[in-house]
C-alpha cells in the first residue's frame, strides 16, 4: 500500500490547491477563491508574497538550522530588534517557538518558573470559558471550550474558568455602576480568592476573543478591570494574540485598544503569515530576568528558527511599509458597514460584531423556533448543533468562490453558529464588497 494523507476534512473532496496572489487562492481545476478567512484567520500581508519567499530562500541558502543553545543568528537578533518596539510589553524577550499551541505552553511554563524563582508554588492558571488557546494538553486545559476538552480528561495541570465577555449573551445582564467589565473582575477576584490568591499563577485570556467565540469585544472597563485585580494578587497576565496579534484587529495587537501591558503575550498566525510555521513567546524584562536567575530550561528542537526568524522578519517589514495594520483599520470598518447593510434585517443573523478584519456573524434560530431576546433581528436561541448551520454556509459561499471560518463556539448550547471573516489585510475595497455580498447570499442560500 502506498502511503496517505491523514486528511482534516474525512469524507471530503478537497480541491488541490495550486497557487495564491493578495487575497485569493486558485485551485488545480483553474477555479478561483476569495480568501474571506485567510486560512484559520492566518495571513495577513497576503498570498504569494515573492519578497518573503526571497527571503526564506536567502536565508536558507545561506544556513537553515542551527541549535538554539549553540547559536544565535543576525535575523533572530534583527528580528527582535525591529518587533521589540511594537510590542505591548514592557523591555519584551522574545522566544520565537513554531506555533500558538507551542507558545501557549512556553508561557505557562513562563508563569510557574516565574514564581517558583520568587519561592512562590503557583500552579493554577484561570482561563476563560469559550476559550482557545491551542491543542496541545496544556493549551487545552486552559482552554474553556467543553467539547474539544471532554475527550482528554483528566488533565495534567490546575486550570479553571471564569466567564467570557460576551455582550451579545451578556453573563451579567444585570447592571452595575461600574460596567460590565467590573463584574467580571468581581467574578475573577472571587476565583483567586476561592482558590487562595498564593495559588494562582497567571489569568489567560485573548484580548479580543477570536474564532471561538466569534470576535467578541470586551466592553472598554474589561481590561482595566481586569488587570487591576491580577496586579493586585500577583496573578500575571498572558494576552493570547495569536489571533489577534500583527493588525488583525486594526492595531498592532489587540492589547493596545486598551492600553494593558500584559506580562506575557503569546502570538502566531500573522507573525509569519504562513510562510512559516512561526510562533511567539514574548514575556517582560522583568519575568526574563526572574526566570533566567530561577535556571529556566525549556526549548523545543525548532524553537529559535533562524529561517523562521527571516520569515518573521520580511513579513514585518511589509505589514510597516505597505501600511497594512491601518488598512485593517479601515478595510474592516468597511466590511463590518457592508455586512450590516446586507444583513440586518435577516432573522437568523443575530450579531455582526469584531474589530478591523476580525469579524463574526452569530447565526440564530429564527423567532418562532425559540425564546425572544435581544438580537438584531429578535432571537437569541441558536440552532441545534446538528442542523450543522455555519458548516453549511461556509459550503454555499465555497460554492460562490468565497473562502469563510466556522466555529460552534463552546458547543455547549451558550452561543449561535459562528461564522468568522478574516481576509488578508491587503483585500482591496472592491474585494471586500465581494465578500459581503457572496457571505450575505450563502446565509440567503442555506437560511
Ligand atoms: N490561541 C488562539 C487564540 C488561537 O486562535 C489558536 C489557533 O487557532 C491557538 C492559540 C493555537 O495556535 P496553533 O494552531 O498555531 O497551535
């Protein structure tokens, strides 16, 4: 027998993909795609980037590997030098590992030696219900999603969860003079408490929640808020951008909408823009140091890839020159405009809701097959999982030519079918009216 693919897609077709250019992809049958979703919300100065294959190929012609205890290399020093200055984190160190999950686990690893450095055996890490951080057992753990977590207990480490902002399904509809925010860091400062404040080691959470629960913005006292009580028990903060990180959002990482300076901040996806399996672990000076005098060890053979740090390298000088995290600005205030247009009024589209070119749609059962609530457009009730809603859209606009992201959120019957845009930063205007269009018309089609 010959050998195989493990294919993603069991049970499906896939098109053979055969080249890419800006914003779409074509397959080996000639057909063109618009990439709504770039990938899994993954490339962000577009496809087919000669510039950054030059320079992969550069840097590999000239040496491709040499082991991270032996060697640094001029692009990871340059690397670090150039990003070191947009990073929300405060005299940042910069671990570059090969993924999200990778550089999920290199920070919860971070926040434990951490403390153990300061004689304090922390080990419980508060994570958030819906969340995503990976799938590897740690990320896992602390991630707050129940159907990918059910089959892998028990777990190896001591995470818990508190709630998610989530102002289409608010948690606390009951108001507080303070906002929404200052119940979730009630509900956070309870959480250490229970668990006793020299426990707990780190908060995790994404900045603005990505593909899991649909680009939710935090209301504007979540961070604060939140940051205040983490400051107050010396619980540190690690901001997951993964997602988020190198302009998805319309800034350079989510963080900066608000202003927080996390002690710890995971990034992936943009940081390489997939023409290199590139993740990042960036902590504080202050952790670096801390941990560097505990004996820190930890690595993975592909961490501190010198190619990888080439990769990172060119994508970053490209998102700088061509303005791209600005374009994500705009482009996305542009999409989040023409879906409301088109899909306002439709009874099964409950939210539209993100930030620059993070943008989700949360699809609802119509009125009559469920409770009234507060949605756009009357219901908050979202369809059974088994009407697979999202799934079959984002198979209507492939269809059309229209790459889309879906997500079932927490699968936990909390949230509506989740559809997820997030096109390369470099979709032109008319492009992103393309999407709209072909999004609003698979919804039209399948609902
Ligand atoms: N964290 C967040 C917020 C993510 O969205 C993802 C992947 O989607 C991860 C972590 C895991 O990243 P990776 O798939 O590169 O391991």
């Amino acid at each position: 027998m010959t050998g195989a693919v493990f294919s993603r897609a069991a049970g499906r077709d896939l098109p053979v993909v055969a080249g890419g250019n800006g914003a779409e992809l074509f397959d080996t049958a000639g057909r063109r795609y618009l990439d709504g979703a770039g990938g899994a919300i993954v490339v962000g100065i577009g496809h087919g980037s000669a510039e950054v294959a030059d320079a992969i190929a550069a840097q590999a012609r000239q040496v491709a590997y040499a082991h991270g205890t032996a060697f640094t290399s001029a692009s990871l020093v340059e690397y670090a030098e150039a990003l070191g200055p947009l990073l929300p984190v405060d005299d940042p160190y910069l671990y570059p590992v090969s993924g999200g999950s990778e550089a999920v686990e290199t920070a919860l690893k971070l926040a434990r030696a951490y403390h153990l450095a300061r004689g304090e055996d922390r080990s419980v890490v508060i994570g958030r219900t819906g969340a995503y951080h990976g799938n590897t057992r740690g990320a896992l753990d602390v991630s707050g999603r129940a159907g990918l977590r059910a089959p892998y207990q028990p777990w190896l480490g001591s995470a818990v969860h508190t709630t998610s902002p989530y102002e289409y399904r608010c948690p606390f509809p009951e108001s507080h003079p303070a906002g929404c925010g200052a119940r979730h860091a009630e509900e956070l400062e309870r959480t250490i408490s229970a668990h006793g404040p020299d426990t707990v080691a780190a908060f995790i959470a994404e900045p603005i929640a990505g593909a899991a629960l649909g680009a939710c913005v935090p209301p504007d006292d979540y961070w604060p808020a939140i940051t205040a009580v983490c400051r107050k028990y010396g619980v540190l903060v690690i901001a997951d951008e993964v997602m988020t990180g190198f302009g998805r959002t319309g800034r350079w990482f989510g963080c900066d909408h608000w202003g927080v300076r996390p002690d710890l901040l995971v990034a992936a996806k943009g940081a390489a823009s997939g023409y290199w399996p590139l993740g990042l672990t960036v902590c504080s000076g202050e952790v670096h140091d801390t941990v560097q005098a505990g004996g820190f060890v930890h690595g993975y053979t592909y961490s501190h890839h010198v190619v990888g740090a080439a990769a990172g390298l060119a994508v970053l000088r490209i998102l700088q020159r061509e303005r791209l995290v600005e374009a994500s600005a705009e482009r996305g205030a542009q999409l989040a405009a023409e879906l409301r247009a088109e899909l306002g009024g439709h009874p099964s589209v409950g939210d539209i809701r993100g930030r620059g070119l993070l943008q989700a749609i949360e699809l609802v059962a119509p009125p009559e097959a469920g409770t009234p609530g507060r949605a756009l457009s009357g219901d908050l009730a979202p369809f059974p999982r088994s009407a697979r809603v999202a799934e079959r859209v984002v198979a209507a606009a492939k269809e059309r030519g229209v790459l889309l992201y879906h997500s079932t959120g927490c699968a936990d019957g909390t949230n509506g079918d989740l559809l997820v845009l997030g096109p390369p930063l470099v979709i032109t205007p008319a492009q992103v009216s393309e999407l709209a269009r072909s999004c609003a018309a698979a919804i039209r089609e399948v609902l």
